[in-house]
C-alpha cells in the first residue's frame, strides 16, 4: 500500500505555459521569480513575464541562484522577496532555481536558520511556489525535496515537507529551447540515476514502479536523439520523463547515489547530475547483487535484454549500456574534471559520513556503512 504524493496541479506540453488565461494569478498578487543570471535574460523568462502581465500578476526577478544554490542566496532571495512585498514564487530554470524557490517560500515565514530543518519533517505553511522547469531533468518540479548547501559546515542540506511541493508545475519543452549540452546532459542523467533509483529503492510501489521502469526506457533513447540533433519530439519525451521520474523520487526516494553525489558537489563544485553520472556506473555495479531482478526489468523494458536472456546476463547488459551512455554523453573521470585526488583523499571520511547522513543510502537494496561509501569514492574515482 502506498500513498501518491504529486504537486496540486501539472500542465505538459508545447506553450503550457501560456495556456492557461489567469491561471498564475490563482496563486498571489506578486510573484518573486527565482532564477539564474543566464535564464533571467532568455526566451523562457520573456515568456512567463508576459504571462504574467497579460495576468495581471505584478513580479519581481531575483536571478541571484548558480548551479549550487547556496544559505546565503537564499537569505538574498528571501531579502527580496519581502523588500518586493511578493506573496507567492515562481521557480524558473533547472533544479537549482526551483530548489530556491522552494526555500525562499519556507524561510519567508521561519524565524529560524534554514539549517535547523535539515533532517526534520517540514510542516509550517509555506507561500506557494510554483515551478517552471527549462530542463529535462532534476524532477524538483514534482518533489517534495530541496537541496541547499550549508556554508558554513561544507555540506548539502537536504530538506524536506510536504508543504515544499509546488502547488502547480508547468512542464513545457520550449522553455528550454537552446539549452546548452552540458546542460542536457547532466540534467538527462540526473533524471536517469533518479529513475533507476527509485525503481531499485527499498521504498519502491508499485504506484511508482510503472513510471520509472518507463523514465528510464525513454531516457535512454531519447536523450543520445536530443544531443544528436534537437528532436522536439526526443524533447518532449525527455521532459515527460523526467518528470515521471521526479514523481518516482518523491515517493520512493533515492538511494546511495545520491547519498554520495551531494559531497561532490558541496565540497568540488561539480553540477548534481554530472557528480550522480560520475558515480552511477561503479553504485550500480556494487548494488546488482543484492537487487538482480530489479535491473533485469529495467534491461528489458528498455528492450537491452530479451526474455530468453538470465536476469544476471540482463542485469550485466543493463549497468553496461549506463556505462556506454555516460561515456558516449562525455561524462568525465573525476580526474579529468579535475577534482585533486590528494585533497579527494583527504575529505574520503567527511564525505562517507556526511553520504551516510543524508539517509539516501539507507534506501539502497543491500546495506551501507561509511566504511562501503569511502570504498566506493576510491572505485569511482579510479575509474576510467
């Protein structure tokens, strides 16, 4: 038994956001946008500004959010929006952008530090926020999940509530027309580690189990299609997928990962999606045994494997085709992206621990200690 937990209202499609007369005035007076300096002088933020006009909503732009959205920023994001007098945001761009969103919402009513809710259920009535994704890829448009880092201890918080789930998210494709393909592709990973996470997660329903075995079937296909040559419907697929996949994580979690990702990208400043891609295929490998059936499902959805084929033949089939994919989309070693192995070597204790912490881990389908993580950073890095 299990209980589907999505945001209040999802609208797909080409120009959905533009689809709806007054819809975004549903949900406040004056909207903060929350963006990135890059999507706050594009095509998509001309969009949604004009809807907003043509709505009546009055907005204010903070495009104070990087790649790595950060306390600090968030105390920014949270100075404006109450210097503006908005009552509700909008979360425009990647993950990151929607992540702010979503913690900007919450520390505009908390008097406290937002690192006092990391590892706490979050319950306090929060402003809506509703959610604009331009990538294919973190699902944050449809979670109930937010991950800020904590500067002052070199950690990603993860925060989590149901009153962080966007009240609305609109999943259009064209809003991230030109997207360059470092942005493709750590957001299509991203959406495929977390496809396959949640289908192999202690936590998996069957509610969930459709939607991922599906993600990750057509993420392998259609995002080789969307890096070759722009294929809108390879993009509309993609999108489609990745919130499928968003969906999946809300309710069954991630596993280790994810767990182990964050530190990368908190301590090296790798992008979430390309740090999950950098691990996946060594994770993947270390958790075949303990969930065999699961990948071979995968493998075979995703037609890698044929009926006739054991599930442990399927199983190898299926990491070797992630494997091929990560390397085929230019995925770098750890090395080669440049991340020192002595300073590697030296935060190895901090990062398993702080992996472990997080509790993605936990949700694996075999067991994981610090120790099983700090022998997992060593693989992954030597890795070729």
């Amino acid at each position: 038994m299990g209980t589907l937990k999505v945001p209040s209202k999802i609208i797909c499609g080409a120009e959905a956001l533009e689809s709806n007369n007054g819809l975004l005035a549903h949900y406040g007076r004056k909207a903060l946008i929350v963006t990135g300096p890059h999507v706050g002088h594009s095509h998509a933020m001309h969009r949604l500004v004009a809807v907003l006009r043509r709505d009546n909503v009055e907005y204010e732009i903070f495009d104070g959010i990087n790649s790595e959205p950060t306390d600090t920023m968030i105390e920014a994001g949270v100075a404006a929006y109450s210097n503006a007098g908005c009552d509700f945001c909008i979360g425009l761009g990647g993950g990151s952008p929607i992540d702010a969103a979503k913690a900007i919402a919450l520390m505009t009513v908390s008097s406290e530090e937002i690192s006092h809710y990391m590892g706490k259920e979050i319950d306090i009535a929060t402003p809506a926020v509703v959610a604009c994704p331009t990538t294919a890829g973190t699902g944050s448009e449809a979670t109930r999940f937010t991950i800020i880092t904590d500067t002052r201890r070199g950690i990603k918080m993860l925060l989590k509530g149901d009153t962080l789930l966007p009240r609305l998210a609109i999943v259009d494709y064209t809003l991230g027309t030109g997207a360059p393909r470092s942005v493709i592709v750590g957001s299509g990973l991203d959406a495929l580690t977390h496809a396959i996470e949640a289908y192999i997660s202690i936590k998996a329903m069957p509610q969930t189990d459709e939607l991922a075995s599906n993600a990750v079937g057509r993420i392998m296909h259609n995002l080789p299609r969307v890096l070759l040559d722009g294929n809108d419907t390879a993009r509309q697929e993609m999108a489609q997928a990745a919130l499928d996949a968003g969906i999946c994580i809300n309710n069954s979690s991630v596993t280790v990962v994810h767990g182990m990702s964050r530190p990368i990208g908190a301590l090296f400043h790798v992008p979430h999606g390309l740090s999950n891609a950098m691990l996946l295929p060594t994770c993947l490998a270390d958790m075949a045994s303990a969930a065999t059936p699961r990948f071979a499902a995968l493998a075979r959805n995703a037609g890698l494997a044929s009926a006739t084929d054991t599930d442990a033949t399927a199983t190898s089939l299926f990491i070797a085709e992630v494997s091929r994919l990560c390397t085929s989309c230019g995925v770098p070693s750890m090395h080669e992206y440049g991340i020192d192995e002595d300073r590697y070597t030296q935060l190895i204790d901090k990062m398993a621990a702080d992996a472990i912490a997080s509790g993605s881990p936990g949700n694996a389908p075999k067991p994981y200690t610090a120790e099983d993580c700090r022998r997992l950073y060593i693989e992954a890095y030597n890795r070729k």
